[in-house]
C-alpha cells in the first residue's frame, strides 16, 4: 500500500521546494515504524518535514540509502565514524546494535520504505546532495 503526501522539504537554503514522499507500507514497515517510535528517532529526525528537529530529516531516506548501508551505519559501534555528525554531542548519531535481528531488520524496512515519487527523483537528488555535502547517495 502507497501513501502519498505533498510535502516541503526541510532544508538548510532559504527556499523550501514541494516533493511528494511517500511511504511503502508492508507489515515490516509498520514494525518498523514502532522501533523507530520505541527508540524515540523522532527526538532528533522529522518525518514528512514535520518539527525542527537538530538531526537530518528523513523523508526519502529510501531513494539515498540501501538496506545494507543502514544496516552497517545502525549496528555500526560509533556511527560518526561512518558518516561524522556536525551537531552538538548530546545529538549525535546513537548505535542500535542493542536491537535484535527482527527490530533491526523492521526498523531498516521501515527506513528503505521512505521513498520520493519518480517524478521527483532528479530534484530530489539534487536537492540532497546540497544538504549532505560530506557523503553522496548511492541509490540513483
């Protein structure tokens, strides 16, 4: 099941540009989004450009990031070593590797099902690299 909404992406530019995101629903999705509820990942990240938040939104997050990567950055031991955050100690990127093997894989469905609609992708991307300079999408 898809849902679509038109939302104006956060960035760090003046201008807010309207993508659709969308979500790819599946039983994994919905268990993943309660992981990512439990684990409070909303204490530092938006969803659907939703708060103010000190961590990266993370409408998309499907379109830059395969399962394997965050599986890597999320089990990592220290997640700044993967990708350094630029915001203040008490924000930085925690580890999940206290997760079990089905909340990791949940809450990694969860992340991968974060998506931008095709017609979109080339703004987003773009869009993308200006707020991640240090690190590049791999899913184009």
């Amino acid at each position: 099941m898809l849902v679509f909404g038109i939302i104006g992406a956060l960035t760090h530019r003046e201008e807010t540009k309207a993508i659709p995101f969308y979500e790819e629903k599946s039983p994994a999705f919905e268990a993943g989004r309660a992981v990512f509820d439990q684990e409070n990942c909303r204490g530092c990240h938006t969803l659907w450009s939703l708060g103010n938040m000190p961590g990266p939104s993370l409408d998309g997050l499907g379109e830059v990031r395969s399962a394997a990567w965050l599986e890597t950055y999320l089990s990592a031991k220290n997640p700044q070593e993967i990708v350094p955050s630029h915001f203040q100690r008490q924000f930085k990127m925690p580890s999940y590797r206290h997760l079990s093997n089905d909340d990791m894989d949940h809450l990694i469905a969860f992340l991968t099902g974060l998506r931008v609609h095709p017609d979109f992708k080339n703004e987003f991307f773009q869009m993308w690299r200006s707020d991640h300079p240090e690190t590049q999408p791999e899913n184009q």
